[in-house]
C-alpha cells in the first residue's frame, strides 16, 4: 500500500511572529561568553596603553639625563649653553676640543624633541632639559623634567 502524502497546510507569518536567527543564536550563555570576552579585550588594551605610556615615560627620563649631561659637559668646554640640541650633536669647533656631546638628536618617549632652557628654572646652575609629554605642549602638566 502506498501511503499518501500530507499536505502541509500554508499559513500566513507575520513578521513580529518570526524571531531573528542571531536571536536564537545569541542564547544567555553565549551572551555571557560575549559580554565577558569584551570586557577582557577591555581590560588587556587598557593595560597595554597604561604599560606603552609607561615605557615612553622612560624613555624621555633616560633621554633628559643624556641631554643634561651633554649640556654640563658643553658648558664646561666653551663656558655657555649651547642654544638647542643641534649644538651639542654639531658643536662648534673654535679650539682643540672638536667632540660630539651627542651622537644624534635626543627625543622623548613620543618622538618629539627635547627643550632646553639655559639658565634652568629648575637648576639654577646648570640647564633644565624638558619633554612636552604625551602632549606636546610645554604649558600643561604633563611635560616631564
């Protein structure tokens, strides 16, 4: 005997009767599991940008003491301050002493150049060698000394 078929009765669906296939993909454990992989994505770019500011910070204070120290070596040899950090990598060269005090231009953290302000605020006897910060301004408080 052969069985007949049923016929599969037609129905009319409207479209708030209908749920979305993301909705019935996005059930409350994989919601969680969303929600806390965000939050964690969150978390680690946070400590990566805190840790990359930390090591540009270092890297300006280690560039400030190798400036100073060209300054004070400087101020010894020609009895001034050079005028910026050019000077101190081109010295001028009126005597015996034709030394660079500096390789190459220092930078800080953030690839901007240093200032150096003769005589310091700071150092009243020496030079003061400051960084803009992550800023770049030399008006707020974030340059670094």
């Amino acid at each position: 005997m052969m069985r007949r078929r049923q016929r599969s009765e037609s129905r009319v669906v409207f479209p708030w009767e209908t749920r979305s296939a993301l909705l019935d993909w996005l059930t409350s454990r994989r919601r969680r599991t969303l929600v806390t992989l965000g939050l964690g994505a969150l978390a680690v770019t946070g400590l990566l940008r805190v840790e990359t500011h930390r090591r540009q910070v270092l890297a300006t204070r280690a560039a400030i003491v190798s400036v100073r120290n060209a300054v004070a070596a400087f101020r010894a040899d020609h009895g001034r301050c050079p005028h910026d950090i050019a000077e101190l990598v081109h010295p001028p060269t009126d005597g015996d002493n034709p030394a660079r005090y500096l390789v190459d231009p220092r930078l800080d953290g953030w690839g901007r150049p240093l200032r150096i302000t003769c005589p310091g605020r700071n150092h009243p006897l020496s030079a003061d060698v400051e960084s803009g910060g992550s800023s770049g301004t030399f008006d707020d408080l974030e340059r670094i000394y």
